[in-house]
C-alpha cells in the first residue's frame, strides 16, 4: 500500500452529537490526502484516553468530529519524506482529535513534528502492546524526568496512580529507581500498585497531607487535579517540585485561590499539557520513546493493556472509562 494506492474512503468513529457513549458512531468517511508537512497512517491500534472522554460529552475546549489523540500503525503516504511508507509509528497530539481529525478510524494524518519512528523493537510487541504507549509514556516521562526533574533515590507520590497515565508514571518512576508511594481511591486495588514495584499504596482522597501527618516528599505528581492541588502542595518539601498534569477529580477551577495564603513556601509548582508536544519549544524527539519501546520489548516493566476492544466496540470502551473500571490503558483494535 502506498501514497497512490490506499483506499479512497475509510471507516471512522464520529461524533453524531455531544453525549454519552453511545453518541459514538461508524460511518464511512473520505480517507485523509497526503499533505506536505503531514504522514498518513493506516492506523493498526489506538489508546483510549480520559480527553476523548470530555470531546465526547462536549466539555473540551477544542474537538472535531473525529476524536482520538494517538495511535500507532503503518506510514502510506509522506509527501516531506521525512518517513518512509512501511514503517511502523506512533503519532500523538499535534491537533489530533482536537482541531485536525483523529485517530478513531482506519487512517489519519498527523503533522510530521507529531510522528515518531517506532525502531526495531516492535518487531516483540503486538500493534495493542504498542498503541498502551505513545501518549501515557510520553507524557509521564515529561513529567516525571523535565518538570519534577526526578532521580533516583527520591521520594515521589503520584495521585490518581490506578489511572493509565499514573501507572505509565509509576513504571518509569521505579525503573528510574525513585521510591514512589501511589494512590488510588480503592483498596482493593493497592495489590496491584505494589505489584509494579510502588513502596507504598494510600487511599487517595481530599485531607492526604493530614492522613500523612507532616510527612513530605521531593516529587509530586498531581493527576487527580485542581480538586487535591492545595493539599498536594503541603505534602512536597522545601526546594521539592509539585507537577500538576491530569484532572480525574474534574475539570472545575479552584475557587478563591490566594497564593499568599495557599501556596507552600520554596515548593516549585508546574503544570505539563501533551498539547505542546510537537511545538519547537517541547520536540517529541525529547521523549526517548524508542527506550521505552526497548524497554517494554525487554520485559523491563508491564506496559500491557488493561483492556482490548475491537473497532466496533468503542462505545463499550468509553462505557468502561466512564465506570472507571478499566485499572489502566485501553486500547482499540482496527484491523
Ligand atoms: N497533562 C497531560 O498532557 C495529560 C495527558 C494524558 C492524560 N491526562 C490526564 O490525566 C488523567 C488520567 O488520564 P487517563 O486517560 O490515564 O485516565 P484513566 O485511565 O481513565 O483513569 C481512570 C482512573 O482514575 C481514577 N479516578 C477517576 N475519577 C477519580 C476521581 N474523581 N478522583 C480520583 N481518582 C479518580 C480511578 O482510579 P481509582 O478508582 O483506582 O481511584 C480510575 O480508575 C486525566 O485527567 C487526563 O485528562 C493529562
């Protein structure tokens, strides 16, 4: 299959209306033209994400009809060169989903700066094992090695670590030999953290840092949002880094915020968004996804996803997120 000779329409998941997650739909749509600047992949698997979630239901800044901010598959058609047709990528964010169509179809089109090579090492990995990793991995590592600047030896707490984000997070955290304490909001989920190699598991709710008595620690990874953010800037230390990246809590903004009352003295506080990914500022070619490719390939870490679906079973999958059932990545099938 090259740029020529792949088909002129394709199957897509579309938004028929804001809603829930029977508002998912296939339809046949025209497949994406090769464009300068741009690859087209035939797209062979694609995570499920918490953003896709809100584009459904309308509570996203930015959507299009077709949603879907990552996938891995195959390159038809690349006008620049830059990839050559056959090879095995990943692309992610780079408007996908949001103001270009995404990746919840048998195709899509990404900006070339959104599109990464995936090496030698898929050749041990299924296109599902694969599709667990671009956007979690991707965004964990930022997270945990630029923004909380994280070495090993540190203490790091990740809040919301049941999530696909967090258990990417705590992955590379206890591969990176940090000593990670994780929440999540249900015990019989604690097992499993400790089965990833996590120290210790807490029950995540609004009072932690009082549960915690003054304990305090060099890293926090923040995903379940502006709904815990002031408590989670008691628990990191004097000179330690609190990085806010997900919002599973919800999306409102913290009311009456006072950083003269609220903020903790000498904790530096950043946020992360994998919409920069792509821009000259954030490169994707700062994120060693091949490595954490080689890695899972090697059996490094568990990158597995936690569930399977075909194409056709979307709305399903969207149901399991909204249930919260999931305990880690989704990823969807096309072939
Ligand atoms: N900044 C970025 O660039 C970026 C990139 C990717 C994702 N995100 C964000 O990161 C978060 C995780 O995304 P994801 O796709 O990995 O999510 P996900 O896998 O769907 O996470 C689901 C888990 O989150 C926990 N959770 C759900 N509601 C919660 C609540 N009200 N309070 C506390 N925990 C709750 C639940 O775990 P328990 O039931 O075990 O507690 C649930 O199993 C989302 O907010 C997403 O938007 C941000």
């Amino acid at each position: 299959m090259d740029g020529k000779t792949y088909p002129s329409t394709m199957k897509a998941i579309i938004i028929e209306h804001f809603g829930g997650p029977d508002s998912l739909v296939i339809k046949d749509v025209p497949t994406p033209e090769p464009e300068d600047g741009y690859v087209v992949i035939q797209i062979k698997a694609f995570g499920v994400n918490h953003a896709e979630m809100h584009m459904r239901r309308g509570e996203w800044a930015e959507s299009m009809p077709i949603i879907g901010i990552e996938c891995v598959g195959l390159v038809v058609a690349c006008p620049g060169g830059e990839f050559a047709p056959g090879m095995s990528v990943a692309a992610l964010m780079g408007g996908l989903g949001r103001t270009i169509n995404g990746s919840y179809a048998q195709f899509t089109r990404a900006p070339v700066s959104n599109v990464v090579a995936l090496g030698d090492a898929v050749a041990a990995l299924s296109w599902a094992q694969l599709a667990a990793i671009p956007e979690s991995y991707a965004t964990a590592w930022t997270c945990l090695f630029r923004n909380l600047e994280l070495r090993a030896g540190q203490t790091l707490l990740i809040r919301g670590a049941t999530s696909a984000f967090g258990k990417a997070a705590v992955n590379l955290a206890v591969q990176a030999g940090a000593q990670v304490s994780a929440t999540t909001r249900k015990q019989e989920r604690f097992d499993d953290l400790k089965g990833l190699g996590v120290k210790e598991a807490l029950l995540e709710g609004p009072n932690l840092s009082a549960r915690l008595d003054g304990r305090k620690f060099d890293a926090v990874l923040e995903l379940v949002g502006n709904s815990t953010l002031l408590d989670s800037l008691m628990l990191v230390r004097r000179g330690g880094r609190l990085c806010l990246a997900g919002f599973l809590g919800g999306l409102a903004p913290i009311a009456d915020f006072n950083p003269l009352l609220q903020m903790a003295s000498g904790v530096h506080f950043s946020f992360f968004g994998s919409f920069v990914f792509g821009t000259p500022e954030f490169p994707l070619s700062d994120v060693p996804l091949h490595s954490i490719v080689k890695m899972v390939a090697e059996k490094k870490f568990g990158a597995e996803p936690a569930r399977v679906f075909k194409f056709e079973k979307i709305s399903d999958a969207h149901q399991v997120m909204e249930a919260n059932e999931a305990n880690g990545k989704m990823v969807v099938c096309v072939d």
